[in-house]
C-alpha cells in the first residue's frame, strides 16, 4: 500500500522529500484550526501526545543509532522537567525566565546523561540495561526524599543547605513558571504550546538527521553493529557511546522543560517505568533507527494511545451498548488493558518484524543477518 | 553502638536472603545457559503469590491455620503453586525467547521486559493495584521471648522458622539435583557449552525448558512464604524483588549457582543494615548502588570467572 502511495509522487528523491517534509509541515501547522473547526477537540490529547514523540525521538539515538538499550530514559524526561520546575518554582523565590532555563534543563540532563553513562557504558549491553532500569527506579525515589535537604559541610556544623525543600516531595511542584514571549503569556490553552512543541519537533528532527549523517553517527552505527570491530578502527566506545547518553538526555531535557511548563503542576509519579517503556514501543515499533520511522510510529501509536483507547473507544463502546442493549460492553475498560497489550506487542514486534514498521535499511540487514547466513548455508 | 539491634538485622537479613537466594537462582540458572536476563522471573515471584493467594481464598480456611493443617494444606497448596509457576516460565520462554534464540542479543532482552511488562499489568487487572492482604494462615510466634522466655529485642518468629524451613531445603534439593542427576548434568553442559552439548546428543531445548520450570517453580515456592511471611503484596511486587535478586546473582557471579545463593544472603543482610541506619526509601537505591559498584569494579562477581568478551 505504501508503495502505490508513493508511486503518487514525483519520482525525483530529492523533490519527494522537499513534497512530503512540506505537506507535514503544512498539517502541523494547521492542525489547531482543523481540530477547531471540526470541533475534535484533540489538541490538548495531542500536544502531550507529541512531547512524547520528541522523547521517543531522543531515545532513538540511544537505542536506535547506538544500539544502546536505556530502560530508564524516563529519569532524564524527570530531571529536565524538575530542572524546570526548581528554577520557576515561586515557593524557592527564583522564578527565572523560562527561555533560559530550557538550556539549563538540557545541560543538566546531559550531565546526569554523562554521569550515569560514565561507569556504566563499559558494560555489556544486558548489564547496561539493567543499570539504566535501576537508575529509571532511582531518579523519582530521589526526587520523592528532596523535600527536606540539608548539606553540612563533613566535620564542621557549616551548612550548605539547611531543611530546603527543593522537589516538595509526593505532591510535587505547582505551579511552574510559563514562558512569555514578546508580552504574549502562555497560558493552559493548548494552542499556546502546540507551535512551540511542533518547533522543538523540527528542531529535534534536524539535528538528528544531521547526526545520522556526521561523523559521529556513522561511529554509533559501527559500534552498534560491531563494537569490538569499530574500536579496532579507531572509534573510541566510550566516549561515542557516552556522546549518544548524552545527547539523547539533552533532548529530554528539553521535551520535560516543556511538558513542565505546560501542564503546571509535576510529580515524580509522572515519570515511571511505564513512561520508558512506552518511548521504547515507540522506537522498537517504527524500527530503531529511522528518524521519520520514528516520528510516524511516535504519532500513531500517540494517537492509539491518547485518543483512540483514552477517548474514542470508551465512547463507541458506551453508545454500542446503549444501542444494542449490551450492559457488559461497558465493563470491559480498554483503558486497563493498554499496558498489557503494549507488553504483548513488545513481544509480537520482536518475533515477527524486529525492523520494525519502517526499518532502515542498515538496520534490517543486521537483524536478519542470521537468516542470510542460514540461507548461505543451506544453498 | 547496640550489638542486640545489630543482630536482629542480621536475623532479619538471613531471613529476607533466603526467599531472594531462591528467586535469584532462576536468574543465574537461566543466564547460565542462554545468557540472557529473564526480566520476567521476578513477576514469577509474584505470580506465586497471587496464584497460592488465589488458592487458599478458594478453600475458604480459618486462620491461623494448626501445625497439622499447615503440613497437610499448606504442603500441597506449595507443590501446585510450584507447578503453575514453573509452567508459566516455561509458557514465557516458548512464546518470548524461543522464537529468538539465534537472534542479536538485544532482542530476547527487549521481548523479557514486554513479557514483564504485560504480565505486572495483567496482575494489576487481576488483583487491582492497591496493597493485597495475604492473611496470615502460619501463626506468628515470638519464639525467643515467649517460648524460651529470654528478654531480648532479637525477633525470631515461627514464621521467620517457616521460611528458613521452606527455602534451605529447596537450595539443598537444587544443588543435589544440579550435581547428581543426568539431567543436572547435561544443563551443566549445556551451561557451558551449547553446541558441544547439543553435539554430544543432549536435547538442549529440553534442558532449556526444565531450566525454566525448576527456576519459575523456585520463584513461585519463593513467591508464596513472602505471602506468609509478610502477610501483604502488591502487583509492582516482582519487578522490585526481581531486582533485588538479580543484583544478588550478579553479586555472586551470575551463572554460578552457589554464588546466587551467596548473594541473595548479602542483599538480605544489605538491606536488612541499611534499614536500620537509613530511611527505607533508601534502601532500593543503596542496593542499586551496589549492583552498579559490582558491575564497573568486579563483573565476575563474587565467585564467578572472569570472561573475556569474544568476537
């Protein structure tokens, strides 16, 4: 079906790409008012919905480019977002502007990237799963216990700090600081941040198409497929691998600035395993690697999730039974299963089409490779 | 500092090691043979809670249950559990590892957190994601004070008694079966060398598939005294102790089966001691730290061999 669709285009890729990148662009930009005029009213299911998509885009270059497999990258997306929070927050007076702080957010992301990935990434890949989990677990306990900080300077009674509540513990920061822009005040209308979102989208899908192509993604496509081969050829592990931590981090400090933002009010219940394991369906299921793979899966299975099984199916369900007369339709809460059926599908994804939906091309090969190498020895 | 306070945390230590030791050798077994993390072993753990659980509900008993009736309800109600639990890991492994047994690693690793995942939220359904009474059908007796009537903080109850009584005998059972059955010996080959075992006429997928059973039933054996022992669960429960066990077994040198159980005694006193000086939040994270400290500075672990990584 794909390829008659495509077979609509101009045969050119250069001019496909500049066609389909431009009618993206266009339904992005104009989705607000379509959503308006047919009163779907989505765009608040759909903005949280996009961050994250950002997220699983960030989660891409550990996972998809370096071949990493991070199951707490949700921790990041937490201390981005508490980043945020802590420096906007008015109970700690500091209150700064939330333009620069989004930079701070990402640096510090990349730095606990770094510092998490430093000891870790010398591991073997199953080890630095699970160390990334353990670290996923840590990250909303910590926040939990930082509402009573104190720092004492060992063997002197100076305090650095002294019963600061910096997270404000189990019921979280409210509110958080918004950004303004031009005497325009963001506000809870999902309007306001849908552009700003769909701008750090197309930053986010640059840059990671720039670095696909550089120097540095070709080395975490090498150490993905053959670490020990790529290090004989002179690509440092560590530090490349350390580059992916970091970088995918700094692009979840960006997506948790803005999710803080926007829905005002964080807690560390928001960034649990699920939130990982859903950014992982994400990438597993368009097929690790491939950026614009990544962002269609990103969306539909945003939409699956948000619209179609949170809004959608309750109410076809709801009227179903009223119509047919069918009480026990309304017991069957899909809202309950949603979690299982991503499990399942984790499961079916990687049995039967581990490329993915929309594989690249590099990625496939590898992941049959064994298939080649039994038909060799067959023929 | 108190050494009676001490001492208690060590009793409780050995007691929360024992039920780890057991789940912990299911993931040494497992990596032993296939090297893979099977992410879902702890979610065994609580499957055989939530099934004994389940069980005992249905047959409608009074508690506390009599010595007699302990044995004769409580025994059977552990073998079926044992059972269901076994044949649940060995269901996990047909439909989530087999199908990628010659795949790269990172697959069979990403289908066990799916089949963790799915199962922890099919538990939630099941159960409902609130805290699980699990009633307290072995009486709970302060041996020390009220029957040896020695004035002590040290708690050592009838249940810590049962548990002990439960998980040694079973360590005991495996490592004879391990190194005395021709089938213990061929998962040793198998252990060590897959291909050269399948070579020398052992049926490895068979060999795969008691490693499973004897280490889901383990985990389910283990699942059911934290029931009674603790009287309360809840449907995150595995994934927590799964960790616990799995930093148990790579402390010990996964792949070893006496380091496993070594491990699991180290964590339960670990975390038994930081209970004590620190808030219980903490605890997750010290254990946390330790897996970290273990993995960066000696791999191998405790009693494990080094291995070089081979192209």
């Amino acid at each position: 079906m794909v390829q008659k669709l495509l077979a609509f285009l101009p045969e050119d890729r250069r001019q496909r790409q500049v066609l389909l990148g431009a009618v993206g662009i266009i339904i992005f930009l104009t989705y607000p008012f379509i959503d308006r005029a047919l009163g779907l009213e989505l765009l608040g299911s759909l903005v949280a919905g996009l961050i994250f998509v950002i997220l699983a885009l960030g989660l891409n270059i550990v996972v998809g480019f370096a071949g990493l497999l991070d199951l707490g990258y949700a921790a990041f997306f937490a201390i981005g977002a508490y980043t945020m929070g802590i420096f906007t927050w008015p109970n700690l007076g500091l209150e700064w502007s939330f333009w620069v702080v989004i930079w701070i957010c990402a640096v510090v992301a990349a730095i606990c990237g770094m510092i998490i990935g430093a000891p870790t990434l010398r591991l073997r890949g199953d080890y630095l799963a699970i160390v990334t989990l353990a670290f996923g677990e840590i990250v909303p306990t910590v926040i939990r216990n930082l509402d009573d900080l104190t720092i004492r300077i060992p063997f002197t009674s100076i305090y650095l700090v002294k019963d600061l509540n910096l997270t404000n513990g189990p019921q979280g920061l409210n509110p958080v600081g918004r950004p303004s822009l031009f005497g325009f005040e963001f506000g809870f209308d999902p309007l306001h941040w849908w552009y700003l979102v769909v701008i750090l989208g197309v930053f986010v899908i640059i840059a990671e198409r720039r670095l696909e192509n550089s120097r540095l993604g070709r080395a975490w496509m090498a150490i993905r497929e053959d670490e020990i081969a790529a290090d004989a050829m002179g690509v440092d592990p560590i530090r490349t691998k350390l580059l992916a931590f970091a970088l995918g981090a700094s692009f979840s400090g960006f997506a948790g600035a803005i999710y803080a933002s926007m829905i005002q009010a964080i807690f560390p219940e928001l960034f649990r395993f699920q939130v990982s394991i859903f950014l992982l369906i994400i990438v597993i299921l368009s097929g690790m690697g491939n950026v614009y793979g990544v962002l269609v899966g990103g969306l539909l299975l945003t939409i699956l999730d948000r619209v179609l099984i949170a809004i959608w199916i309750p109410q076809w369900q709801a009227s179903l039974a009223k119509a047919l007369g069918w009480s026990w339709l309304t017991a069957i809460d899909l809202r309950e299963w949603r979690w299982v059926l991503f499990g399942v599908g984790l499961i079916l994804i990687m049995v039967w089409r581990p490329e993915g939906l929309f594989p690249s091309a590099a990625r496939k090969a590898e992941l049959h490779e064994h298939e080649w190498e039994e038909m060799g020895a067959e023929a | 500092m108190n050494v009676e306070l001490l001492v208690n945390q060590l009793v409780i230590g050995i007691t929360i090691g024992s039920y780890l030791a057991l789940i912990a050798l299911g993931y040494t077994m497992v990596y032993g043979i296939l090297e893979l993390i099977n992410f879902a072993h702890g979610d065994i753990f609580a499957f055989g809670f939530l099934f004994s659980l389940t069980v005992l509900q249905f047959l409608n008993l009074e508690y506390p249950l009599s010595v007699p009736q302990i044995i004769s309800i409580l025994g059977p109600v552990m073998v079926l559990t044992m059972l269901a639990a076994g044949l649940l890991n060995v269901f996990i492994d047909r439909v989530a590892y087999r199908p990628l047994r010659n795949a790269p690693r990172l697959a069979p690793l990403i289908t066990a957190v799916g089949a963790s995942f799915a199962l922890e939220n099919l538990f939630a359904i099941w159960k409902g994601p609130s805290q699980i009474f699990y009633p307290p059908y072995v009486p709970r007796v302060d041996i020390l004070r009220e029957w040896l009537g020695i004035d002590t903080i040290i708690g050592f109850s009838t249940t810590d008694l049962m548990l002990l009584i439960v998980t040694i005998p079973l360590m005991i059972l495996l490592s004879v079966f391990v190194r005395r059955t021709k089938l213990g010996k061929a998962m040793r080959a198998t252990a060590q060398d897959r291909e050269a075992a399948a070579m020398m006429g052992i049926n490895v997928e068979r060999v795969i598939m008691s490693t499973f059973f004897i280490g889901g039933a383990l985990a389910g054996a283990a699942g059911m005294v934290f029931g009674l022992y603790l009287n309360t669960g809840r449907y995150l429960m595995g994934f927590e102790a799964g960790l616990m066990a799995f930093t148990a077994a790579v402390l010990g040198g996964i792949g070893n089966i006496a380091g496993a159980v070594l491990g699991g005694y180290f964590i339960g006193i670990f975390k038994a001691l930081s209970d004590l000086y620190l808030p219980s939040e903490w605890t997750r994270a010290v254990v946390f730290a330790i897996l970290v400290l273990v993995l960066v500075f000696r791999p191998a672990g405790l009693l494990g061999q080094a291995t070089q990584e081979k192209v």
